[in-house]
C-alpha cells in the first residue's frame, strides 16, 4: 500500500512539473511573439509617421512657394 501512495505521488509530482514547464514555455513564445508584433507595429507607426511629414512638408513648401504656371 505504500508503494502504491508513494508511486502515485511521484506522479502527480512529475505530472505537475510537466505542466509547469509547458506553462513556461507557452508564456514566453507567447511573449516574444507580442513582443514581435509590438515592434513590427512600432515600425509601421514610425514609417505612416514620417510619410505623414514628408507630405505636410511638401504642402507648406508649395503654399509658401507657389509655382509660376
């Protein structure tokens, strides 16, 4: 009866070891991959950002010069 119990609790332990490790794992690709999608979107923001500029500044440049024809 003793090496049932014993036997049993080895495996709950070793269950709850495999769980815990997989829980880990999962979270950090889960991180890593928000952390990705967070740098691609940060990027993105950046590039809009810069066109957005770009094309206010070429607006100003014409109505503050505007062309002879």
């Amino acid at each position: 009866m003793t090496t049932l119990v014993v036997t049993l609790a080895m495996f709950v332990v070793l269950l709850l070891a495999v769980v815990a490790f997989v829980t880990r794992r999962d979270r950090a690709k889960l991180t890593s991959d928000q952390d990705s999608a967070a740098v691609r979107q940060a990027s993105a923001d950046q590039h809009r950002h810069e066109a957005e500029r770009h094309i206010a500044s070429g607006m100003a440049a014409r109505h503050h010069n505007p062309s002879s024809t």
